[in-house]
C-alpha cells in the first residue's frame, strides 16, 4: 500500500487542483486555480519513480507544497473500476488508496484521450493544423486520435449545447493491410504478436516493429533505432528502411482513422494528437495519410470532405482533464 504523502503548505498559496496527464513515458503536472488558470506545469518521467503517489508526491514539492483537496489525472489506460494497471507502463494501483495517500476529498481519473477528447472544443484555430477536407459540420461527431507510445482513441458526441467525451480502446482493434507490402509485414508481425492490433503499427511502438519487419523482410538486420530516431532517419532521407516504415505508418494511420470516422458517424472532423505525428511538420501532409483515409470504397465521397486536423497545443489534455470536477458528480 502507498504511504500517505505530507507535507506542510508554503504561506500564501490558496486551495488549489491538481491535474495531471499520465502517459507510458511521461507524466505531465499541474495546478488548476479557482478561476480555471493552469499554473506551475511540470514534467517527471515515469521511469524514475515506483509508483504514481511517489511521482505526485515529487511534483508537489517542486511545486512549493501548495494546498490541493481534489485532484483529475489523465492517464493512458482504460479506466474500468478503482484498480489500474498500466498497459504500457508498470504501475499498478487503485486509485481510492492513491487518493487516500494523497490526502484528497476527490481524485477522478479519465482515460487521457478522453481527456484530449474533451480539450477539443476548447482548443484555438491557430493550434490546429488542416490536413484536407472542407471545415466540416461542427453538429456532427467528432473522432480524435494519436500515436504516441500507444495509440489513443476517442470521440465527441453532440448532447444539446455539451459534448460528451467517449471511453474507448480503439487503438486495440485489429490492423487492416491494404496492400501486398502491408500483407507482408503483417504476417511477420503475426510471428511476434498473436494479435496485431492498430497499436502494434501505429504507434511509437509500431515504429519500431514496421522498421524491423521491413529489415527482416529485406534480409537486413535491424538496428537497435528509438521510435524517435526511426523518424529522424526517415525525414533526414538517408535510410531506405525507415523511410519505408515512416510512410507506411501515416497510410495505416489514415486507414485507421478513416475506419474511426465511418465508425463513429464523426463526420465533423478527426483530430490528430500524440506524441509523433505534430512533429512530422509538412511531411505528414504530402504522406498517404490522407489518400488512405479517403479510400473507403462507396464512401470514398463523404470522407473527401471530413477534415482531418493536427493538434499543436502544448498539453491539450491538461486542458481537456481540467473539466472532469465539472462533469463528474
């Protein structure tokens, strides 16, 4: 069981919420004011901390010990009771003894593309980037998306003047090729993997296991390449095989998305977050990601006109959490 966290309050700091964005790699931090100000981000690697009350317990004192009795945390994992296990991460925990540790009346946890779900609405223009499409019909469902070191999924319903978030685990449905290529490197995927999820290709992961399946399929020995490198390699043009896996993760992800969009009826638009794709700059637009996306047969028509939009805000699902105290009885 977690040791309850104490620690004495710095004068002059008035009640405050904590929220948080807890992803396999990172966990973002912040304190939400009474007027709905976000202050004191952090950042703290998951890696260096034993469990999730350790690492709060880190950022409360770097943020100066303020006063919080509630907190909303974000995290990359289904959210099905009070226990929590990570799936791409080793913490393990229930969130009613974390919020005992912590000393709060109320601790929420959402799903972290629920929570960017929820930022959408909220997000400015000039915070998203266009790829394709018309405007788009805001009345209708939207989809949202993003690799980072899973593949988030979620969605926005209209109900009357309010959008509700959808819970889900889209990035866990099963991969489709649409090629002889994409055939191939799947059935190598099926020698590691019993399931090949969208996850296991789309994704920093799925970097990772396109780059060696197109190194094993080439008779090449693949290179020990960070999901990060993979992409540095394949923008910089000077690695045939990254190159390959870079282009064949945006088609798949527009395949996917394309499947997220029919599947939804979000025809008001896909929003594209994560880690990976908002770096790729100008070289996602010219991929086949959006060529992919339209490719759905008899309704290749309708999907020509749902816009697609890359989210650069800094931390849209800070944004998105803070809302779950107003949403969450």
């Amino acid at each position: 069981m977690n040791k309850r966290v104490t620690m004495e309050p710095l004068a002059g700091f008035g009640p405050q919420r904590l929220i948080a964005d807890i992803g396999g790699t990172n966990a973002r931090f912040a304190l939400l004011s009474v007027d709905g100000t976000i202050t004191q981000h952090a950042t703290l690697a998951c890696a260096d901390y034993p469990d999730i009350v350790s690492a709060v317990g880190a950022y409360l004192l770097q943020a100066g010990r303020p006063v919080i009795d509630e907190g909303a945390f974000a995290i990359a994992n289904p959210i099905t009771g009070d226990r929590v296990q990570m799936t791409n991460h080793h913490w393990a925990f229930s969130i009613e003894e974390s919020r005992r540790a912590l000393g709060l009346k109320r601790l929420i946890f959402k799903n972290d593309f629920t929570a960017l779900a929820m930022s959408i609405p909220a997000l400015p223009s000039e915070e998203l980037k266009q790829v394709g499409g018309t405007l788009g019909d805001k009345g209708n469902a939207l989809a949202v998306i993003g690799p980072g070191t899973g593949l988030g999924v979620s969605g926005l319903v209209r109900s009357g003047h309010h959008w509700i978030p959808l819970e889900g685990e889209g990035g866990h449905v099963t991969v489709s090729p649409a090629n002889g290529r994409e055939c191939a490197i799947l059935q190598r995927c099926w020698t590691w993997y019993d399931h090949v999820s969208a996850e296991r290709l789309v994704s920093g992961m799925g970097l990772q296991n396109l780059y060696r399946a197109i190194c094993s399929l080439e008779g090449f020995a693949a290179e020990a390449l960070s999901p990060a490198e993979i992409s540095e390699r394949a923008l910089a043009a000077n690695d045939p095989y990254c190159e390959e896996a870079l282009a064949i993760f945006c088609a798949l992800l527009g395949s996917v998305s394309g499947n997220l969009v029919l599947t939804l009826g979000a025809f008001g638009g896909v929003y594209i977050g994560g880690g990976i794709v908002p770096k790729l700059g100008d070289y996602f637009a010219a991929s086949a990601f959006r060529k992919r996306f339209e490719a759905k047969g008899r309704f290749r028509a309708h999907l020509s006109e749902v816009p697609a939009f890359v989210i650069h805000a800094e931390k849209p699902a800070l944004l998105g959490i803070a809302q779950a105290f107003e949403l969450t009885a």
